[in-house]
C-alpha cells in the first residue's frame, strides 16, 4: 500500500517505520526541516531500541522516504496517518491545533477518496472534527479513522510488530476492511483487530493508560502503608499478583511515573469529562497520589540527613522517565534533583541515554557524570530513579569504596535490601523497609 505518516515524533516516526518494514511504500512527512534532514542524513532525533537499523534498512530498499513536501505525500498515498503532537492545554485538554492544521493541509491537496487515519492521541469527537475541517475545503470523498497507538517506549518496535490488539475506529464495512488488510501481517499469531465506532477507538485509549496509571498510584499507596506497618510490598505485590484476576502487571510500586502519555492522558481525560458534566473522581486521586510519590525519595533523604543538605552530596542514577527510552518529559527524577538542589545538596547525575536532554533542563546546576560510578566519588548517598538494566546489578563493593557514606535510597525496589544491609548499606526503599 501507499502510505503517508505525518509526523515524525516518536508515534509517526515508528509507525512509518514498522509500516515500511511490511513491504509498504511510505513517506514521512514533517515540517520540521531539521528534523527531515537529519532522518535524510542517517541521524535519528529519539532513542529507541532497534529504531535506528530499521530506518537505514528500509530507507536503503526506498520503502521509507522523509520529506517536508505534504502535498507530495498526500498526492502519492490512499492512506494518511496524523501522527503529530497533542500537548495539554493550560486546563488540561488536547491542544487540537497541530491535528487540526495537518487535516486541512490533507484537503488542500487531496485529488480523490482519501483514508485519514488519526494516530495521535486524541479525546472523543476528534474524528469528527478532522472529517468536517476536511470537508469543508474540499469535495473529494474522505474516511477518518480512529487508530490509537498502544506503544511503550522502549519497546515501541516490538509492540507494533507485535500488538496485543489493533483498534478500528470506523463507521464504514470497506475502511475496515482496507485497515484489516494492512494490519492483517501484524497480528497473524489471531491477536485481535477490534473495530468499533470512533467514538469508542478514542475513548479505548485514555481509559487503557488511565487504568494503567490507576494501578500505579494505588500500588505507591500500598508501598507507602506497608512501610507504615512494616509490612513487605514485595511480598505483597506477589500475593495479589498470583489472584488471575488482578495479574502481576504494573504493580511495582516507586518514585511516581512520568512520560509523555500518562499525565497527558488522565488530564485529557478528566477535561473530556468536565466538559461532558462527569466527575472521574479515582484519576484525580491518580493523579494527586503520584506528583506527591514523586517527592517522596526527597522526604526520605531529609528524614535521614535532616532539613540541611548543604554538606550533602547525592549521585541520582537514572533520569529519563523509565528505561530505554532519552525522553525526560515529566520524569520523576526531575522532581527529585531539584528536591535535593532546593535542599542545598550537591548532585551528581547519570543517565545512559538522557544526559543531552538533561542538560537543556538542568544546566549547569548538577554536575554530569561520565558513568554510574562516576557520579558515586565521594558521595553519601545513591539515589536511583529510574531502573536502567545497567542498574540493577552493580559491583557494591566497588561502589562502598568510592562513597564517603553507604547510603542508598532505591526508587525502583530493584536491589537486594538484605544483601545491601550485609553489606554495611543503610538501604530505604519503597515498602521495603520492614
């Protein structure tokens, strides 16, 4: 098939990617120019495993093109994928523009039927709107689909190669047939492709990290009384996990979740329900829960070398908002460094893929360590945030030499708290300080 992807973010850009992969001829559109150029030069703008081999494969067998040309694209493609931004608003809600500007741009250019397919992240009634924003500029035939991506980043490739479902938003039996089609080698082990109306396709996504993000905060919650009562959450997440009715998912409590999805979505959501006159009282709470669990390593650092940090230096492993992945957007560890800058503490920091992006955040108020142990000399406390596989088994002894104090506040639970302890460590975790 012919296809154009609009939008060269993390959604667009792995879409066209894995689209392209499957024998399909697609062009990415970005107006970016930059960005275009670098894509064009071998340089690719996001960190995400497998990605990059991927887009040199498929660029060199011409399936995968980058360019700034809309129309060219809309001319050479019965399918049109919007895959830009939609970043929140000052009251919470999809900022529609970017979306709404590429649908215009579709019908300037169309030249027949066309399939439009919205791959953002979208409330309820976007597809209706893109349908009329593109019918009232032209008088071609247009179908919009309702398609939502279920990506994790860090895996992003493997979820679309493989996804546990597809989601069909359409009104019309031979748009889901055509969408079944170009799917059909994406789900040939049966996972199912669910179509339904468009309606229900946006709703599908919010409710799905709504409902992620809900386990979350409430097993940050059970964390957080288990310390109180000295129970272990360790052992509690395995008890409840093993009930096939809950399942062991997203039940590892920490230091608060972050990203581009989850914050963006529940507040998406709780404005698409203000403005339809329902109250989601439970993603408040969410959503409450985590930007204090967010703070809570600072609180343990300050219950253990008190309201002073000044004489205190901190190297905080991990600051992209969960692993694999350079994306620092609203990452808990941004949270924490400036908790403990704001303490008066001295910070060291290492990422393995975040640091560039760090920079443009931080600046020049923490020092950058060129490795783990680096940002570990001479300090009196480890802080990890984010649980990089490069984390979760380090030479402790090694690390008990360089630190001027054994200290370690672990936001991920992902070492060994009796193994630490023999070690000489004072060990805090999250609920597992029985």
């Amino acid at each position: 098939m012919h296809i154009a992807v609009v939008g060269s973010g993390y959604v667009g850009l792995v879409a066209a990617t894995c689209l392209s992969e499957m024998g399909n001829d697609v062009i990415c559109v970005d107006k970016d120019g930059k960005k275009i150029d670098d894509l064009n030069n071998g340089i690719v703008p996001i960190y995400e495993p497998g990605l990059r081999p991927m887009i040199e494969r498929n660029v060199m067998e011409k399936r995968l093109t980058f360019t700034t040309d809309i129309a060219l694209a809309v001319k050479n493609s019965s399918i049109i994928f919007i895959a830009v931004g939609t970043p929140p608003d000052e009251d919470g809600s999809a900022d529609l523009s970017h979306v709404l500007s590429v649908a215009s741009d579709i019908a300037r250019h169309m030249d027949g039927h066309r399939i439009v397919v919205n791959k953002s992240t979208v409330p309820v009634g976007t597809a209706d709107l893109v349908r009329q924003e593109i019918e009232k500029r032209t008088s071609h035939p247009v179908n919009v689909v309702s398609n939502p991506e279920f990506l994790k980043e860090g895996t992003a490739i493997d979820d679309f190669m493989k996804p546990d479902r597809v989601v069909i938003g359409t009104d019309s039996d031979e748009v889901a047939e055509v969408m079944a089609e170009l799917y059909s080698p994406f789900v040939r082990t049966n996972n199912p492709v669910l179509v339904m109306s468009n309606h229900s396709a946006e709703m599908t996504k919010y409710v799905a990290n709504s409902l992620l993000a809900t386990r979350i905060s409430f097993m940050n919650e059970i964390a957080n009384m288990c310390d109180a009562v000295g129970a272990d959450v360790h052992d509690v997440r395995i008890g409840i996990g093993s009930d096939r009715r809950i399942g062991p998912s997203f039940l590892f409590p920490g230091a608060g979740f972050g990203g581009s999805c989850f914050p963006k979505d529940i507040r998406a959501l709780q404005q698409t329900a203000l403005e339809n006159s329902v109250r989601l009282r439970v993603l408040k709470a969410v959503t409450d829960v985590n930007e204090d669990q967010k703070r809570l390593l600072v609180r343990k650092v300050h219950d253990h070398f008190g309201p002073n940090l000044e004489e205190v230096r901190i190297g905080v492993w991990g600051i992209s908002f969960k692993p694999n992945t350079d994306d620092i957007r609203e990452a808990p560890a941004l949270t924490v460094i400036d908790g403990l800058l704001d303490g008066g503490a001295g910070v060291s920091v290492y990422d393995p893929q975040a640091m560039d992006n760090a920079r443009g955040v931080l600046g020049e108020r923490v020092r950058y360590a060129g490795s783990a142990y680096d940002a570990l000399e001479g300090a009196d406390a480890l802080v990890l945030v984010t649980e990089w596989t490069e984390f979760r088994e380090p030479d402790f002894p090694r690390i008990a030499d360089i630190m001027r104090s054994k200290v370690v506040f672990d936001g991920r639970n992902v070492f060994n708290p009796v193994k630490l302890r023999k070690l000489g460590f004072t060990y805090y975790g999250i609920g597992r300080n029985a």
